[in-house]
C-alpha cells in the first residue's frame, strides 16, 4: 500500500531489491483533494519524487521506469517556477 502518486518509485525500488519477486502496488482510491490540504507543498512532494524516479534508477537503488516527455517537461517547468522544496540539489 503507498500513496498514490508515489506508486511507481515504490516498485521500481521493490524491483531492484527483490527482483525474483512479482510485485503489485496499489493505493487507495482517494481524490485529489485528500491529498492536497497544502496544494504547494503537494505540488513539491510530486515533483521530488518524479525526480527521484530518474535520479534513484541512475544511482541503482531502484529500476527505470519510463517517465513520459510531456511529465519531464512539466516537472522541468514546476522546478524553474521554485517548486523544488523536495528537489535533490
């Protein structure tokens, strides 16, 4: 069980440790707006952890996961309007 937006890092993480296993991820079908009480602080969890998707599968911690032109474009834009609280610098 993970947060929803932190699913795929949680078995990319789960592959790479224990890759003989076949892993499921699931999380509870809330709305956005269980999630996002700080829609700043919302905002800069999500683009941390995108960035670690990349960053942790580059430093092998965890395995690739494909991460969409249009996502990285985005995370991109977000990090040059400040939104990099949670940003491995």
């Amino acid at each position: 069980m993970a947060k929803p937006y932190m699913t795929r890092r949680a078995l990319a993480t789960a592959r790479r440790q224990w890759s003989e296993v076949a892993w499921t991820v699931s999380a509870p079908e809330l709305g956005f707006d269980a999630f996002a009480r700080d829609e700043r602080q919302f905002v800069e969890l999500m683009v941390g952890d995108l960035q670690r998707m990349v960053v942790y599968a580059e430093r092998g911690f965890q395995v690739p996961m494909p991460v969409p032109a249009a996502a990285w474009a985005a995370y991109e834009e977000l990090v040059r309007l400040g939104y990099d609280r949670h940003v491995i610098k």
